[in-house]
C-alpha cells in the first residue's frame, strides 16, 4: 500500500464513523431534538427571570444564547461514546487497524454535525424574540459555528475521559466548562461588541484559531483518553 | 499599638496573613494526617497478615 | 544520567531522600517568610496611593504565583509520567493538585479582601487576576474530581494526566481571553495592585516572601508525595520492612 493509499484509508475511516452516528441519529431523531428544546427553554427562562423590558433582553441577549448553547452542547456530549461503549463498537475501534485519532475524529464531527450545527440554524429564531438585528444575528452564526467546533472537539475529550464512570453531565460539566471558558468569552463578546456598533474581526479570528488550535491536539488526546478508560 | 492597625487597613491586612497562616497550618496538617493514616492501615495488615500465618 | 534519573525516582530511594530534604526547605523557608513578614508589614513605606492595604500583596502576590506554579509542575509531572511511565511523576501530580486548590484559594481570598477597602467591593469582576484564579481553582476542581471518580489508581492516574496536560495548553489562552475580556470594560478606574515602580524597600520583602513561600510549598509537596508513595507501595517488600523495623 502506498502513502496515498494509506491517507485514504484513515479519512475514509473518519468518514465512514461519522456517516455511521448520523444514520444512528437519524434513526432515533429525539438524540438532535431534546438538546434543541433545551437550548429554547434556557433562552426562555431569562427573560422570565429578568423581566420583559426590551432594553434588558437586548443587552442580555448575546450573552444568553451563547451561554444556553454551551449548556445545550454540554447535554449532548455525555452520549458521545456511551453508546459505542455498551454496545462494544468501542473495543471493535480500539483494534481497528486505523488510527484510533482518526475514528475519534469522526465521531466528533458526527457530534458537532448533530448538536453543533443545528443550534447554529435554530439560534436565529431564538435571537427574534431577543430583538435581535439581523446583521448581528449573522454574526452570532458566525461565532457559534466557529465556537461549537471547539467545544464538540474540547467536549470529545472529556466524553472519552468519562466514558463508563457512570458520573453523568456533572463530572463532564466540571471538567469541560473551564477550558470552555474562553470560547464562551469571545463569543459572546464579540455579539455584544457588535451590537454596540463595535468591530468583529478580533474576536472571529480569534474563534478561529482557537478552533484550529484544538484540532490539532483533541483526536489526539480523545484517543489517548479512550485508550485509558478502556484498559 | 499604631503600627497594629495599619492605617485604618489593619482588620484587612491581620486577616489576609492570619488566613495565609491557616492554610499552611492546614496544608501540614493534612499532608502528615494522611502518612499516619497510611502507615497505620499497612501496620495493621502486617499485623493481621502475621497473625494468621 | 538515566540511572541516576532511575535510582532517584525510585520509590524507597525518593521516601528516605524527601525525608532527609524536609528540614532543609523548612527552616530556610521560615526564616525568609519570618524576615519577609517583619520587613513587608513594619519595614516597608506604606504605599502612596493605597497606604497600608498594600501590605496584603505580601501574601496575595506569592499564593497567587504558587498557584499557577503548581499547576505547571501538576501538568509536567503527570506529563513525564505518561510518556515515560515513571510512577513517581504521577505521585507527585497527585499530592500537587489539592495544594494547587489550597493556595489558589488563599490568592482568591486575599485579593478579595484587598479589593474591599480599595475598590469598595469584595468582588470586582473587572479585574483580570482575580477572575483568572477563579477559572483556576475550577480547573484544579476538576482534575481532582476526576481522579476521585476513578478508583484504579493506575488508570486514575493517565485520565488526570490527560486532563491536566489538555488543561496546560488552555491556560495561557484562558489568561489571555479574561485579559482581553476584561479590558473591554470601561468601569471605575482601579488601583493597580503593585506596578511596575516599585521602591526596592517594598520589592525586597516581596521577593523574599516569594522564594519562602516556594521553600515551605516544596516541603509541603514532599511531605504529601511521601504519604502517596507509601500508600502507592503499601503492598511491596520494602514498606513491610520499613514498618517492621520501626522506620518512618
């Protein structure tokens, strides 16, 4: 087999893992929807608790969708490998002869393409009833699709750490929601910044490269972390 | 006497070096607590192990 | 070089070794905190701006730097002792993390009382410093509540040290990000805790309370590592000898 040959087999094995939890989503299409409806009923609960004045809801709004999509990512991360490690598709990709970084990179963007991604298209709605403009509702998009990458592929890790602990979401929680801290922060900054008339680029390069930062080490590290919670 | 109260700041500045030297007092505290615990549980094994045999 | 590395990291050579360091950690360690502490509160001129309260930095300023010291020496010890399997290393990340929580907690709580009388508040979240020790006591949360999750300790082990090392490459962005955050905030003015002119009569305490500070923490870790090590081989030949004849 040559090198070409090689590099095929282990993107066509991200891809063929990634392809197999999207059929399994579909299948049972509550594992996408309830981290939806969290990500709603979070929404909904500020302004319930902080009260209807629309200057409030304006100002908070930023920062409350994108602390109601950490949540809602969180809520679905707890499932990444539970399946796999009940059912025992787990030991069968520890002996795959492909690298296990590669499978564990499928299975994060099975992830991010099931959790990530329609928060992404539903959060529009949501920032309506914010009073949200439409320009910065174009940049909020733009800010949770570069800040869900990281988070699936930072939230892949602890999945992997925790895997079989029978701990549930609040170990994961305590273990994701620090190093999350700075996806959160520009994020929503940059939203607000941008509601306030501000400019963008800093905080969007910024998600950005902290994205492709934790690309280059999360496969890595979810499938060293695999490695350990399986011996 | 007035250098006790530190310009007005002296509950502040007592408390923060009286907290520090509680959490050094805590931290040797615990770190010896726990080699007693230790050599005390492998004492009573030897102990039980020798008494069987 | 690797079979001194060897001999030094094994454990009945390390137990009897770290015993032996204690008293020469502690008593230097003293006498710097014991001059340091005369010097800072009586010797020193109180600050212009701030008066006496800025004493509190004597404390404040080393806990603070323990508590991100530690956690770079959690982050390599358990580093060396996944690639290289040294069983000591993970000993030592194990006895650093609870330390690391105390002194984070102990920089969280004098920062705090220091921002009551200078900004009026207990709590100022404009401030970088204080909100970056915040997210670092959560990250020591966290990697404890990991290994206490995890009862095979082997395995407890590699988890935590995953974590820790994923932990590492965050918290230079973490201080970044809080920094950035934070100077988008146009709120009140604030004092500067020390600054860069300082008087040599107030930078000499500091800086001996630093490195007295960074002595009793080494005797602290070496007494903690020593209690995990023993526990580590309780079942060997050479505790049950030690303890047979009485040694400590």
């Amino acid at each position: 087999m040559t090198d070409n040959d090689e590099s095929l087999g282990i993107f066509a094995g991200t891809l063929g893992v990634a392809r197999r939890d999207l059929l399994l989503a579909w299948k049972r299409p509550g594992d996408i929807l309830n981290p939806l409806f969290f990500f709603a009923m979070v929404a909904t609960l500020f302004p319930l608790a902080v009260g209807p004045s629309p200057e409030q809801l304006e100002f908070s709004g930023p920062a409350v969708l994108w602390v109601a999509a950490l949540l809602a990512m969180l809520l679905s991360l707890n499932s990444l490998f539970l399946s796999d490690f009940e059912d025992g598709s787990l030991d069968q990709m520890l002996v795959s002869p492909l690298p296990l970084s590669a499978l564990a990179l499928g299975k994060t963007l099975a992830h991010w393409l099931t959790s990530g991604l329609p928060l992404v298209l539903v959060s529009p709605v949501v920032a309506i009833t914010f009073r949200m403009p439409f320009s910065v509702t174009g940049i909020l998009m733009l800010t949770l699709l570069l800040g869900t990458i990281s988070l699936s592929l930072l939230g892949s890790i602890g999945a992997a750490l925790t895997v079989g602990l029978h701990r549930g979401t609040a170990l994961l929680s305590l273990l994701i929601l620090p190093l999350a801290m700075p996806v959160l922060i520009f994020g929503a900054r940059t939203v607000s910044l941008v509601a306030a008339g501000d400019g963008v680029a800093g905080g969007l390069y910024f998600l950005g490269a902290y994205a492709v930062l934790v690309l280059s080490f999360a496969p890595f590290a979810t499938a060293a972390a695999l490695r350990i919670s399986n011996e | 006497m007035d250098a006790l109260s530190m310009g007005g700041y002296g509950a502040y500045v007592w408390t923060c070096f009286m907290l520090t030297v509680v959490v050094f007092v805590i931290c040797e505290w615990r770190a010896r607590l726990r080699h007693r615990r230790v050599y005390r549980d492998i004492e009573v094994r030897i102990k039980a192990l020798g008494d069987t045999q | 070089m690797w079979k001194f590395i060897h001999k030094l990291a094994s454990p009945p050579h390390f137990y009897r070794l770290a015993a032996q360091i204690v008293p020469w950690l502690v008593v230097p360690g003293l006498l710097l905190v014991a001059y340091a502490t005369y010097a800072g509160l009586f010797l020193a001129p109180a600050d212009y701006q701030q008066g006496d309260a800025f004493r509190i930095i004597y404390v404040h300023v080393p806990s603070a730097y323990l508590s991100m010291m530690t956690y770079m020496i959690m982050a390599v010890s358990a580093g060396i002792g996944l690639i290289w399997r040294i069983k000591l290393s993970h000993a030592v990340a194990a006895a650093a993390a609870p330390l690391g929580a105390w002194f984070t907690f102990l920089a969280l709580m004098t920062g705090s009382i220091w921002g009551k009388p200078m900004w009026g508040t207990w709590w100022e979240w404009g401030d970088p410093r204080l909100t970056s020790e915040l997210i670092m006591l959560f990250l020591y949360f966290g990697y404890m509540a990991l290994r206490g999750a995890i009862d095979d300790t082997v395995k407890a082990d590699k988890s935590s040290a995953v974590l820790a090392l994923v932990g590492a490459v965050n918290v230079p962005i973490i201080h970044f990000s809080v920094e950035w955050w934070s100077s988008l905030h146009q709120g009140p003015t604030l004092v500067k805790k020390g600054g860069p002119a300082m008087d040599t009569a107030m930078l000499y305490p500091l800086l001996a309370m630093i490195l007295g500070f960074s002595f009793l923490f080494g005797a602290l870790l070496l007494r903690r590592v020593r209690a995990e090590v023993l526990f580590r081989e309780r079942r060997t030949r050479w505790v049950k000898e030690m303890v047979l004849s009485g040694g400590t």
